[in-house]
C-alpha cells in the first residue's frame, strides 16, 4: 500500500517558506516508512506545481493524508477535491490543529473520510492497514485517535490515543523529502522532544495535555550527525523545534557538551523560558558551554509586557525575567528573540501599551534583539479562555467553507474585527505589521519574506517607523492597503 502525504498551500503567499518545512509529516512518513509503508511527501507551501505533482502519483495511491492548519484549509479542500474526482476510492484523512479542534466539522464534510486527533504517527499507521485490501469493510471503531461520519450518518469519535514515547520514534529520514525542499532549507528543523510540562492558559500543550516526552541524548547527537552530513544542509543552522528543550537540564547539557565533545560543527537555536535563566537552571556557566556548542539565538515566548497579564496566562514568569534574561543572552552573544500577543478577553490599553513598551525596552538594549508579533490573540476550542470568548459573543466559523472564507484574505489566523471583546480591534490587527517593521531596524524589516516589490516596502517601513516613534496607531490605513495588496498573490 502506498500513502500520499500532503502539506496544503497556505492562505497567503510568500517569497518563500524556506526557514522550515512540515516537521509533523516528516515525522509521520519517517515512523511509516520504518513499518513498511511507502511513504511520498508532495509540501504545496515549498514546491512548484505540486498539483500536478499530486495527480501524477494517483494512480498509485491507496491513502492520503492531509496536515491541516487553520490558513490551509482552501488549499485542503481543493486538493481534497482533486483526488476524490480522480478515484473516489481514495481514502482522505486530514489530521493536524483544525481536524483535532474541529473534528465534527471536517468529518461532515463530504470530502474527508477521517480525522486523526492529536499525534499521528501509531493512528495513521492502524488506518492504513484497516484500508489495506479492497475486499473487506474497514472496522473503523476500533482505531483509538480518529473521527469519522459512519454509514449511517453518526459522528464517531473513538477513544483517545495515549501519547507515544517520542525516543521510540525513528529519528528523520531526510530521504522521503524532496531534495528541492531540503537544498532551499534555510534552517534545518528538527526535535529533541514534545509537549510541554507547563499549563500556559493560551497554548494548545495546555489544551491537549501534551506532556513533555523526550529523546535521550545519544539519539539527538546521532541526529545531529547526521544532519552535519547531509550535502543539503552543508553550513546550515539547526533548529530545536522543541516547545520546551530546556526542561530536563542535566539532558541539555549532555546535549551540549556531546556536540563539543563530538566536534558537531553546527549552529543551532530552539526555545526556552524566561525564567529559566538563573543560577539553579540555565546559569553563566552553561551559557558559555551553549555559545561554545553552537548556540546562536534563544527564543521565548514573552506574550505580554503586562504583569497582569502575564498572570492571567498562567504564564509563571516576570515583565523583569523578560528583560532579564535578554541582557543575560547579549551578555554571551547569543540572539534573544521575543514573540508577543495582544487581544485576549479582559486586556486593556493599558496592558497593551505595556506590551508596546517592553518592545522598545528591549530592542534599545540591543540591535540583535528580534521580536515576532504581537500578533493577535488565538482561540482555540478547550482553553480557558475559549470560554471567555463564547461569553462575549463570538461565534466560531460553522463549516470547513466558512473557516476558509473567513481566512481568505487574513495575514494571520483571525481577523481581529470578529472578535466582539475587542474595543480596538484595528490596533489589535495592524501592531504586529508596525512593531516588525517600525521597532527593528530597516535592514530587518526588509528581510520580511511577505511578497512585494522592495520599493514599496521601504516606503510602507518608513512609514511604519513614523507611526511606532509616535506611537500614533489610529486609522492604520497603509495597514490595510498593503494587507489588500500582499493578499492578491496566490499560488
């Protein structure tokens, strides 16, 4: 039996997408392959003409499976479309953030035949062999992990999946991808470990009960050595694409101190707490080891720069740790980089003009500072503040047609003018543009990957930069101008 595995174009198109690929169908076709499945991976966000490319191995394609984000669900439906036209016998399973979320909305639809909630790997596995053999019913009730619409109309979801040991998981197998992919990577992504022990109120860690779940160290540096073999990846820099490398000190630093001992020659970032900084965690002297290792660029996910908020999070961390634990990254050479958000359910402008003054406090400290965001708020159905959300009179999107309506022309996840506990949502909407190119300096505005002529772009910048000195954010026009213009590109 062989299995199609699809990442789906996303709503909006940009010069590139090449700072990572779709690590969740890497690892997916990586645990199929070591099982015996013959495995292709077709990624519409990083190749050309990937629908043709789709409908040439067709005919050899018993299953396909979709990993679906919220801005990809267009895309998804019309490649769903594509193959179901094709052979209406082909099996489509979508699995991902949405069909996970959203399970009883993507399997009413009648071009999907399964949901795989949460990982995918063993679920995938258990669907491709009840779907092997044309001759018999597959008995779908029996597979933990998925949803699916039965013969009589009934919405099934079967019982939950426990999470899988992540260092049973095979490491990479860098060969299912395709090799135009991996020559254009600009980082190479990879894990050290899932989930994630702490209980932010936002994250979907936290609404998924992922648990951290790790791989020993000796497997991560025979991943590392491999990646430093790799004829693609020559000079490239390594991504931990961990939510939390850090948790189990004692392991990161056999981590690093194996890539020293090893002589791995690789520069390598991934993502740690603010608060993990200090003498009983992350201190002075495992810095050094880490920029000495290869350690370039750390990245934590401030969100706020309100202490109230910061609080309603569950954050468990400081506006004062925040700024912390940049001067201690500038201190070893290592490049701090800040994602924030606005827009939850009870913040203000005052919590928001917090957040704005963190961003100036901390790229003053130094120009290798990098800040993502803020973008706007979130909500993700089983969160806590998903509620809070409902109680103000939002209503989520009712069908897969809606939800790719609504996003057709986002520059992110929602449009923040639907969420009603917004009394601003234009500033809600336009900050992340103003403090990306009007807070960082010019020459990093311009690396924005957003397809557009660079002389527009220096105007819209330079604009964006008078707006952030005065922190004059009302009728953000150009904003919206630009995001009309960005969103005409489609693939």
């Amino acid at each position: 039996m062989k299995v199609l595995l699809i990442n789906p174009a996303f709503n909006i198109a940009k010069e590139k997408y090449d700072t990572s690929i779709s690590v969740g169908l890497l690892c997916l076709g990586s645990y199929l392959v070591q099982e015996g499945v013959e495995t292709i991976i077709i990624d519409g966000a990083r190749q050309k003409k990937y629908r043709k490319k789709i409908i040439e191995v067709l005919p050899d394609v018993d299953c396909v499976g979709l990993s679906v984000m919220t801005s990809q669900i267009a895309s998804a439906l019309e490649l769903s479309k594509i193959i179901k036209d094709f052979n209406q016998n082909i099996k489509i399973i979508w699995g991902g953030f949405h069909p996970t979320f959203f399970s009883k909305q993507v399997t009413s639809h009648n071009l999907v035949d399964v949901a795989v909630l949460h990982e995918g790997e063993a679920t995938m596995l258990e669907l491709v062999k009840e779907f092997r053999g044309e001759n018999k019913e597959a008995d779908l009730n029996k597979i933990k992990g998925i949803a699916f619409v039965d013969k009589n109309g009934k919405f099934i979801a079967t019982n939950r999946r426990g999470f899988v040991k992540f260092d049973d998981l095979p490491l990479p197998n860098w060969d299912i991808m395709p090799e135009e992919i991996l020559y254009n990577l600009e980082i190479v992504p990879t894990y050290t470990s899932r989930g994630c022990p702490h209980r932010c109120t936002f994250c979907v860690n936290a609404i998924t009960q992922n648990l951290w779940r790790w791989r020993v160290p000796e497997k991560v540096l025979k991943d590392l050595e491999i990646i430093s073999k790799k004829p693609y990846f020559k000079d490239k820099p390594v991504r931990f694409w961990d939510e939390n490398f850090f948790v189990n000190i004692l392991r990161a630093k056999q981590i690093i101190k194996g890539i020293i001992d090893r002589n791995i020659n690789i520069k390598w970032e991934t993502t740690i707490r603010a608060n993990y900084l200090n003498k009983r965690m992350v201190d002075d002297s495992m810095m050094t080891q880490m920029k000495k290792s290869g350690c370039y660029l750390l990245s934590f996910g401030a969100e706020s720069g309100s202490d109230r908020i910061l609080k309603k999070l569950e954050k468990g961390i400081s506006r004062q740790e925040i700024i912390d634990s940049s001067i201690q990254c500038i201190r070893h050479n290592i490049i701090p980089q800040y994602s924030f958000m606005v827009g939850l359910p009870g913040e203000v402008r005052k919590d928001i003009n917090q957040t704005i003054s963190l961003i100036d406090v901390l790229v003053r400290l130094s120009p290798k500072i990098q800040i993502l965001g803020p973008q706007a708020f979130r909500p993700y159905p089983g969160s806590k503040l998903y509620e809070d959300c409902l109680a103000s009179g939002w209503q989520e999107p009712k069908s897969l047609e809606e939800w790719a309506k609504v996003m057709q022309d986002q520059l992110n996840y929602l449009s923040p003018r639907q969420f009603p506990w917004l009394k601003n949502p234009s500033l809600v909407e336009s900050l992340e543009a103003y403090a990306r190119f009007g807070a960082m300096p010019i020459k990093s505005a311009l690396g924005s990957t957003i397809k557009a002529n660079k002389m527009i772009k220096l105007g819209f910048i330079l604009l964006c930069k008078l707006r952030w000195k005065f922190k004059f954010f009302v009728w953000p026009f150009e904003y919206y101008l630009a995001q009309k213009y960005v969103t005409k590109f489609k693939e």
